[in-house]
C-alpha cells in the first residue's frame, strides 16, 4: 500500500562540515491491513522516518509512495490518507477544548455541522472504549491512556488508510499498555486500515505487529515477518535487543 524506496534524510550540523544521517537509504513497504513495528533505540531515525511518511518533512532523496499509484508522491495524498498520533497527546490537544471539540475538529474544518460533529465525536470515542460522559471534559480531566484513546479517535474521524502511531504506549503503564495495544488490533480488523507502530521495545510487538523492521543509526538492519524475527534474529542488532528482553 505504501512504499518507501531508498529514502535518506540527512541533516546539516551546526559544527561546520558534519551532517546527520538520521535516515539513510531505507526501504520498506507497508501492506494494506497490516500492523507495522519499526523498532529502535532513542536516536535511531524513527520519529524522523514517521515525519517523512506523513509528509511533515521531505527526505533528502528517495521516493515515498502509496502502492495504488506508484507514481504519485506522497504529498499529492488525499489529506485523510494517512494521520499521526504522538508520544505526548497534550503537544496535539488545545487545554481549553472540550473533549467533544477535539475529536470533531478534523471534521469541522471539512465543513461537517457542529451536530453531526458531534454524533460522529460520540460514535468515535465508543470506538475507542469510552463512554459518552467523555464529551464534556477538558483533557486535564482525562488519564494519559485516555488522552492516547482521544487522539486516536481523532485520527479515526478521518477515516485514515494509515495511522501512524509514535511511541502512543510509552509513557503508559503496562496494563494500560496492553489495554491500547488491543484497541489498535481491533481498530485494524474493524475499520481495515494499516497501522505504523513505532517504538523502542521489541517486548510489545508479539502477537500484536504482523511485520516489524529494527532501525539502528538511521538505517534498518532487519526486516520480515514478526513471528520469524522473533525467533530467528538474523542480525546481531536484533539479537542483541532480544537478548537484552531477559535482563530487565
Ligand atoms: N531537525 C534536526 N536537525 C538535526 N538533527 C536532527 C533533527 N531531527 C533529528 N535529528 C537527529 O536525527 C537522529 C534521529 O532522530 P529521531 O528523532 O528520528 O530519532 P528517534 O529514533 O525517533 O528517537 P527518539 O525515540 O528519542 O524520539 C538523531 O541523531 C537526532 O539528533
């Protein structure tokens, strides 16, 4: 569905002569209806790669394209097509807008009337598993979790092909974790769209990504079906990560 050909982006420094190569000649391609981990360590290129794929940054070179029409880029998109969810959801949620104001804003801006919004904003959250009490609360209101689930019933107003979802988990606790991490299998089996699923722990990606690609530097290192990494890591990277699960 969308396919990302030799992408590299490469950052000028301020120290004179040095650049970053936050992603170097990646490839990958993400299948329509699929869980998809990119997996690395604080550094590795992820966020960089998300913001690529999102079209929030162009890359240095190397195309990024939608499986459909290979020949269209990316930013020529549908806006809809694909839509982000961020580590912290205060950096994306205004403070003083009811919960019922945030979900709906995406189709307020595509002209919706605020009473359709507002049916569709409460068909979203349950969704998402919450109730409808949710609609009048401020996020200051809300836990972290259901911060995460507000966001992404946000995307979902959108109807996106991709949802592109940047470390949601890590600042939540594990059961909390886990509560979000099947929503997001369920949210692919029932509104059948894709998922990009990133984050710096191989722990959560069994039983929950179909595929997962393991970035190091910039550059990935391994890429393939979930079960057969898990069990049989053919770089020392991912062997290295796995090997480190046992010890914390
Ligand atoms: N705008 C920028 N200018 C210069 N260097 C940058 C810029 N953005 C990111 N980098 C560098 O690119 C590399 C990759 O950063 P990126 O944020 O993509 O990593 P990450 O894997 O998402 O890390 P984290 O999990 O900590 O968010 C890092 O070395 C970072 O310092």
């Amino acid at each position: 569905m969308l396919r990302v050909e030799k992408v590299s982006k490469h950052y000028a420094n301020s120290v004179k002569g040095q650049i970053t190569k936050a992603v170097d000649d990646v490839s990958l391609t993400l299948r329509q209806n699929e869980i998809f981990a990119l997996i690395g360590e604080s550094g590795s290129g992820k966020s960089t790669l998300a913001e690529l794929i999102v079209g929030l940054q162009q890359p240095t070179s190397g195309s990024i394209t939608w499986a459909e029409h290979l020949q269209v880029p990316i930013t020529d998109r549908p806006a809809s097509f694909i839509q982000l969810v961020f580590q912290n959801p205060d950096r994306s949620m205004n403070p003083y807008w009811r919960v019922k104001d945030i979900i709906s804003e995406p189709l307020r801006l595509s002209k919706y009337p605020k009473k359709k919004a507002y049916s569709k904003a409460e068909e979203l959250l349950e969704k998402v598993m919450l109730s409808a009490d949710f609609m009048d609360r401020y996020p200051a209101e809300c836990s972290g979790g259901q911060k995460q689930r507000i966001a992404v019933a946000r995307a979902l107003s959108m109807s996106p092909s991709l949802l592109v979802a940047d470390e949601i988990t890590s600042a939540l606790d594990p059961t909390i974790e886990n509560e979000m991490l099947q929503l997001l299998l369920s949210l692919k089996r029932s509104e059948g769209m894709s998922i990009l699923y990133i984050t710096h722990r191989l722990d959560t990606i069994s039983g929950f990504a179909d595929h997962v690609a393991v970035m190091k530097n910039g550059v990935i290192q391994e890429a393939g079906d979930t079960k057969t990494m898990l069990s049989d890591p053919k770089s020392d990277y991912t062997k290295a990560l796995l090997r480190s699960l046992y010890y914390t």
